[in-house]
C-alpha cells in the first residue's frame, strides 16, 4: 500500500467490496492490483494461488494470464464467509521485527501441505470470522504451540514440495505429458486405471497406504472414504487422456509415482492381490 495517492480512500474501497451484500463480482482483487500499481494479471499470478489451481493444461496457449478471469469469478465471484487462515509464527515474528508488520503469505494455504516451507515446522491456524482482517502476528498468542515436521510422512514432504514448485511456475504444466508419465508408472507397477468394479489395486489403493487416512479424508474429501476399497478416485482418473482433475491430485500422483515408498507398497498390494 505504500505510495499511493489517497491510502484511506483505497481502504475504504476495499472494506465496501468484501463486505457489501451487493457485490456482483470480485470487486476486491483489481483495487488491490491498482492499490499496489500492477497489471491485474500479474498481481493474480504473484499473490493468489491461481497459479496453483491452474497448474495443468492440455491448452495450446499453455499460459496462466488465460485462466485469470476464471480464477476471479470462482474463487472470488462468489461470496463465502472466509473463517480460518493458515500463518507460521516464526515468519510472523521474522516480519515484524524485519519489516514492522506481518502479512498472510499464499504459500501458507495450500491445500494439504500443513507447514512452513521455510521454517519446516507446522502451520497455526488463525479461527475467527475474517482472520485476514488482522495480521498473522496478532494471533501467536492464540494458537498452540507448533512442533516439528522433520519426521513427517516423506510422501506428504514430496507433495508438498510439488506444491510450492508449482505456485512459483511461471506457465502451467503440460497434463497431457504427466498423464503419460503417470500410466506409465500404472502399467509398470502393475495397476489398474480402469473404471469401478474390479478387484485389481489402484493408484488410490497405494495413496492409502502410505499417507495417513485422516490426511486423505482431510484434503481430499470424497476420494478416499473412511472405509472400503478406493476403486476410483480422481486420482485414478489422471491416467486417462479425457479426464480433468484438481491440481492437488496432479501433486498427489507426482509424490506417488517419485517415492520408493509408493513403489514398496503397489508391489505388496499387486502380489496379495494375486495370492
């Protein structure tokens, strides 16, 4: 917000169009690029997840300005109470001391990846209604503790990692080149890719037994049920060349098919399935 004509009448504008009843569309994001003085485009790039969410394209364009007016209208067009927010407490001192304020950082909530890429230890999570309405440092004494993630699930490190490389990409990823890698791990593993109803093991088999059940059911909801076999995910479905599935799932497979672990147990689960 730094030098710029009139801060006040910039806020002002700001509180209207995240609080009105009568905003029609994502008013807030183009002040916020004009408060900062940068195209529209570039601030979405630079300070959203769409980078994230748009990681993966089967486009001939093969860019990320051309998913920017999406982005806005579905994660910003439509009007949800926003009640948590995700901080690490290291960084909000780090900022406070370094800079005299704290700020939110979009590497903080992606989904799935609960810790600080930076400091390695999780994340707190600030409850209220509107936690972006203050600064992360305002709710350390909140929060609990954080401990260390250094012993972490190395599969759940791996998609993490593949997260924070993907919100930092420049251009998207062509899916249809990871959808072939991917099937081709499948087929070599000795999968199955089909549709619901056999008895062979699938890729989602191998996500649940090597990442924690509750993580899956946490960010994956819907793919990975409580109990029963996981016949058909979308993960299963990135093998297929028509299929579109969220980018964590894209992450997901990328840390599945990149870990000796995933590989140890599609092995076991293919050799009790042909007992």
């Amino acid at each position: 917000m730094n030098h710029i004509d009139s801060e006040k009448q910039t806020l002002d504008s700001l509180q209207r169009s995240f609080f009105s009843a009568n905003c029609n569309g994502p008013r807030h994001p183009p002040l916020l690029a004009q408060a900062t003085r940068m195209p529209l485009d570039r601030f979405v790039i630079k300070h959203t997840l769409a980078p994230f969410h748009f990681a993966f394209s089967d486009a001939s364009s093969m860019e990320h300005s051309a998913s920017i007016n999406f982005y806005l209208q579905n994660w910003y067009g439509i009007k949800r109470p926003i009640t948590t927010a995700n901080f690490c407490s290291l960084c909000a001192r780090g900022d406070l001391h370094s800079l005299g304020y704290s700020y939110w950082r979009r590497s903080h909530h992606l989904p799935g990846v609960n810790y600080c890429p930076t400091h390695s230890i999780q994340l707190k999570i600030a409850s209220r209604l509107a936690p972006f309405s203050n600064m992360p440092h305002s709710y350390i004494e909140q929060s609990e503790t954080q401990t260390s993630i250094s012993q972490e699930n190395l599969v759940i490190r791996r998609y993490g990692n593949f997260c924070q490389q993907l919100l930092s990409r420049s251009a998207p990823v062509n899916s249809n080149h990871l959808k072939r890698s991917v099937g081709r791990w499948i087929s070599r593993m000795g999968l199955y890719s089909g549709n619901r109803g056999s008895s062979r093991s699938t890729l989602a088999d191998v996500a649940s037994q090597v990442l924690p059940t509750k993580w899956l059911i946490q960010n994956f909801s819907g793919d990975y049920p409580r109990s029963g076999r996981h016949h058909l995910g979308l993960i299963n479905r990135i093998a297929k060349k028509s299929e579109r599935v969220p980018a964590q799932h894209y992450a997901l497979a990328m840390a599945l098919i990149a870990s000796p672990e995933a590989q140890k147990a599609a092995r076991i689960l293919v050799t009790e399935m042909s007992m």
